[in-house]
C-alpha cells in the first residue's frame, strides 16, 4: 500500500511538473512580455521617460533591472575572473562534505558572474566533475554508507542496481536527470561497487547535462528574467523533471514486479523440493 502511494505521488509530482511546462509556454505565446519590459526598452533606445507613467508590474520590472545592472558593474569591478572560477570550484568541490545550497544555484551563480556563457558551462563542467569525482573515490575507499546497508535488505533491487556486481549504468543515468536527487549518495554508490570510473564520470555528466546548461543560461539571462532566453530553460527543466520522474517510477516499478516475481518463483521451488 505505501509503495503504490509513493509511486502514485511520483507520478502526479512528475505530471505537474510537465503541465507547468506547457502552461508556462503557452504564456510565453500570449503575453506581450515587450509591453511589460517597455521602460527598459526606451532607456535601451536613448528615450527619456517619466517612469511614473508606467504601470507598476512595469516600474518594478524596471527597478529590478537597475538593481541588477548596478550589481554587473559591481562583479565587473571586482575585475578578477579568475578568483570568481576558483571560487565556484571551491564551492563545487565543498558540496562533495557539505551541501550548503543546490549545484542548480551553484551552476545558476557562474552564469551569472563569469563574463561568457560558454566559460561558465565549462566551469559548471569540470567543478561538477570534480565533485563527482571525489564523492565517487570516498564511496570506493569507504564504501556505500547507509544507503548500501539499506540495499542488502532487498537482494532483488541490490541485485538490479549492480548489474552483475558492477553498477547499471542506464539507472545511473536515469538518477541523474532527476530533479533534486542527492548527487553524493548515487556517487558514493557507485564508487562502492566499483563501477568503471571514466564510464560512471561521461554518464553522469550526460545525466546531469540539461539540466546544468539549463541553469547555467538561467543565469547568464537573470538581469532579464522575461527574455525566451530566460524562460526556455525554465521550461526545458520542467520538461526533462517531469519525464524524468516518470522515467524513475516506471524504474521503480519494474523492480518491484522482478522482486515479486524473483520471490515467487523461489516459494514454488521450495514447496517442489519440500513435496518431494
């Protein structure tokens, strides 16, 4: 009974995420985003304006823009990229002990600071790589932790997941598309039961590559959240974790069937061998 709740919660938080989805893009088709960003528009074009004239949602998207415009020049003053990249890696890295926000803000804050879109990506890249990387060679050395511990409960879903004692590597992938699933316990997993370091890396990152890019555009494109540039990944991200989570339940289902089915067959061997 509490399986099929749980999956019947995955399945109804995955098909919200995808009916976000569409909701927020037929928005983006209706709504005259131009009209609301008309103050930044005429200041863009060298007019002079009363912002006064606007309407509210118009003078606050307006403020907003100083406000973060101020902050750019602010981070460009600072001058440095390289302090910022080694910052973020720093950040990157520490996740692997502490988890102190999301790698989602993490990778959103690099779009934001560093001065190109494809540096940020490859900065996002290699401190993800970095983080996956120690937490997979902390799980080989020390082992899985808890999570293995609860593993051994259930042989059949252990079994599964190792995939003849090496590690499943379309599991790994499916882990890695979804939203908010803890990076260290998969890397630490997976370190454990040995999986193929430079395979588990390149499929992790692939996992995780939508969604990093994602962010990463997000927040390139924060001083003007009602461009397409901003709101696409929105919308590409919602996409990818609704169908994602319905990916792991569907996942979830076919272990739980093989577990019964695994269970059953070894009850009818044992009342043949006892008849006989």
């Amino acid at each position: 009974m509490k399986e099929d709740k749980a999956k019947n919660l995955i399945n109804y938080f995955g098909a919200t995420l995808i009916i976000l989805a569409i909701v927020l893009l037929v928005m983006t088709q209706n709504i005259n985003f131009d009209f609301i960003k008309a103050p930044t528009i005429y200041k863009d074009a060298g007019f002079s304006f009363n912002i006064e004239e606007f309407s509210k949602i118009q003078q606050d998207y307006f403020n907003f823009r100083q406000r973060m415009t101020n902050f750019e020049e602010s981070i460009a003053q600072f001058g440095n990229t390289g302090y910022v990249i080694i910052v973020i890696l720093f950040l990157f890295a520490l996740k692997s002990v502490i988890t102190i926000v999301p790698i989602s803000a993490t990778c959103f804050l690099s779009g934001a600071l560093l001065p190109s879109l494809l540096l940020a990506v490859f900065v996002n890249f290699l401190g993800l790589a970095i983080l996956m990387s120690m937490k997979y060679f902390w799980g080989k050395k020390f082992g899985g932790g808890n999570i293995s511990k609860i593993l051994k409960r259930y042989p059949f879903i252990s079994e599964f997941l190792e995939h003849n004692g090496s590690g499943n590597p379309w599991v790994l992938f499916a882990f890695r598309l979804v939203p908010s699933f803890p990076v260290n316990l998969i890397s630490q997993l997976y370190g454990s039961m040995k999986f193929n370091f430079k395979n588990y890396l390149l499929i992790s990152l692939a996992g995780f590559s939508l969604k990093l890019v994602s962010f990463t555009i997000m927040g390139g494109n924060v001083f003007d959240p009602l461009s397409s540039a901003f709101i696409a990944p929105i919308i590409t991200i919602l996409f990818v974790s609704g169908f994602s989570m319905l990916l792991i339940n569907a996942i979830i289902s076919f272990i739980t069937k093989y577990t019964g089915d695994k269970y059953k067959q070894n009850e009818d061997k044992t009342e043949n061998i006892e008849k006989e």
